[in-house]
C-alpha cells in the first residue's frame, strides 16, 4: 500500500496522512493515532526519500568506521552494537549509512556527511582519550553520541559507556578474594579510552591489596583469540607464572583458555579467569551455566540506546547533551576458583 491508497482509505488528505505519520504537532492526537493504527494494520511503510524531501531530513544515520592497521574496528562485537542500533532506526523509519575511510581521511568524511546533508546524525566508535573527533562534531554542528566517554575532553558531549574501571577493579578484587596474587591483564589497546580505565582498575584493586603490579604480567593489543593465547601461552611459561587473568573481553578469554588446556592445565582450578563480557548475540558465554566469570553488559543494548539518545536529540536539537554510565553485572562462571596451593 502507498500513501495515496492509505490517504484515500482513511478519507484524508495525503498531506495529513504525512503529517501523521511524521509527527507534526498540528495533526490532532485522534487524527494522528487513526493514521498510525491504519498504517501498521496495512503494514503501510513510508518511503524515507520521500520523508526526507518533506521533512527536510536525511532519515540516515551515520557510522564512519576507518579501516585501521593498528585497530579493526568491525568485529563481532561492533556487529552486535549495530544490530542493536539498526532496529531501532527501522522502527523510527532511519536508516543506516556506513562510510569506511582510512584512518587519515576520518575527519574528512564528518566534514563531507555533514556538507552533503546526508546523515542526520552520527554515532562515535571507539573514542580514545581527548578525541578530536568530538570537538569536530561540535563544530559541525553535526548531531552526534559517542559510545564509550573520551578522558580530557573539556566539552559536553552525549554518551553511553560502562564503568569500564568500576567493573575491572570488582574482578580483579574477587580474584584477589579467592587468594591469587599473580593476577594477569590482557587488556584491548590502551590507546582507546576504555582500555585504559580498565587498566586503571586493575592496577586500583592491586594497589589496594599492598601487590606491586608486574609489568611482566601485563599486555595490551587487538582484542583478538589469537593474541590471548600468546599471551597466555607465554606468561604460563615465566618462572613465577600468573594463576589468574583478568581479560578484556570473551574474544582474549578464548585464546587464554585454549593456552591453560595446552599446559596441561584446569581451568577453574590450576588458573582462574575473569573476562569482560559484551553479551554478544553470536557469541554467548556458555548455554545456560557461564563458561567464564565475567562483569556482563549488552553492547546491543548499548547500541540500541545510544539510537534513541540521537533521534531524540535529531527531533529537538535544543536539548542539552544526555550521558549515560552503566554498571556491568558480576557473573559466576567456571573460570574461577581459589588460588592454588604452591
């Protein structure tokens, strides 16, 4: 069904029809829920370039993602936080414009997205510390989240993020709890922001315990399986090896695994793991009972919500920057267990 044959079925205008649809404060509450229970009843679904000439939107929202040699930012937990904000740009009839740049050419395609009036929005991936990113879009005037917070950044800005330290230093305490000492950290690279609250966690709960930290027991890269298990692989192998890892995400905690069964060692009770864990849809932490300790929280919720913060902020651009932080929840897995007699 198009508008003109809804238009004719509900007796109005086509221009009314559209207002409904779209919003307008002067179509009436009883005229505007008539045309709404009349659309999704037809299974009637707007044309957005149509939508777009009226409203003078775009009905896009942006993701420039640069294809970078130090940081590949379209993994499986970026495809999770786009599924989440994807459905709720097609429930608000948005959709989805993904730019990928190299990384020298990012600061351009936010200057071209906004100059070509394309998008009406964007959100921010992986912000590091002082992200010029943030102020450029403020500059553009250029509707934005960020996911994730930028330390340094003097500007208001709207986010969603996890309390990255918060979370790493309540696992870094339970393993102290259960008696480890030589406690590990894989982290992600500590050139993104979240890595280094992470970091800062870690090294918070260590202090905390009177335990010098080891940089020996320390690495930081891509947050692949891969790099996981060298890690692991390489520190089980030091004179006085860690008998817990805190890893920064599932993805670490797989290859850190996969190093501990090599040595011939158990899980749980020769080396104690604790991961951060995304909630990935593809990816779940065990079926039913955890694999892995782990602080827990949704990256596709995460995206989800960071959408709805920018289309309410697209609808009225006068309100003022909303900042979200939330707490990840512990999960008791297999993956822990008292520290091993010497």
């Amino acid at each position: 069904m198009n508008l003109r044959e809804l238009s004719e079925l509900l007796g109005l205008s086509q221009t009314t029809v559209s207002r409904a649809l779209n919003g307008y404060p002067e179509v009436n509450e009883a005229t505007r829920r008539k045309v709404q229970d009349a659309a999704a009843l037809h299974n009637y679904r707007p044309n957005t370039r149509a939508q777009g000439l009226a409203t003078g939107r775009a009905k896009a929202i942006g993701h420039v993602i640069p294809y970078s040699t130090q940081h590949e930012m379209v993994n499986v937990i970026f495809a999770d936080f786009i599924a989440g904000a994807g459905e709720t740009y097609a429930e608000h009839g948005y959709d989805l414009v993904m730019s990928m740049v190299s990384d020298e050419n990012e600061t351009q395609a936010y200057r071209d997205l906004t100059q070509k009036g394309s998008v009406d929005g964007v959100i921010v991936h992986g912000p590091s510390r002082n992200d010029q990113r943030i102020e450029l879009l403020s500059e553009l005037g250029l509707p934005f989240v960020v996911h994730g917070r930028s330390t340094d950044v003097a500007i208001e800005y709207a986010c969603v993020d996890v309390n990255n330290k918060r979370a790493i230093e309540r696992a870094t305490k339970l393993l102290l709890d259960l008696g480890h000492t030589r406690i590990a950290l894989v982290n992600g690279l500590e050139r993104m922001d979240f890595a280094l609250r992470r970091k800062e966690g870690y090294l918070s709960a260590l202090k905390s315990a009177g335990i010098e930290a080891d940089p020996e027991l320390m690495r930081s890269s891509e947050m692949t399986e891969p790099f996981g298990h060298g890690s692991a692989r390489d520190m089980l192998r030091l004179g006085a090896p860690p008998t817990a890892f805190i890893c920064s995400s599932i993805v670490i905690a797989m290859g850190v695994r996969r190093a501990v069964e090599e040595s011939d060692l158990k899980l749980g009770e020769d080396v104690s793991v604790i991961c951060f864990d995304d909630a990935i849809s593809y990816f779940p932490n065990g079926d039913g009972e955890p694999i892995f300790t782990a602080t827990r929280s949704s990256v596709r919720e995460a995206g989800r919500r960071c959408a709805e913060i920018l289309l309410a902020k697209i609808e009225d651009p006068t309100t003022p920057p909303h900042q979200e932080l939330w707490e990840a929840e512990l999960v008791l897995g297999r993956s822990t267990g008292p520290a091993p007699r010497p």
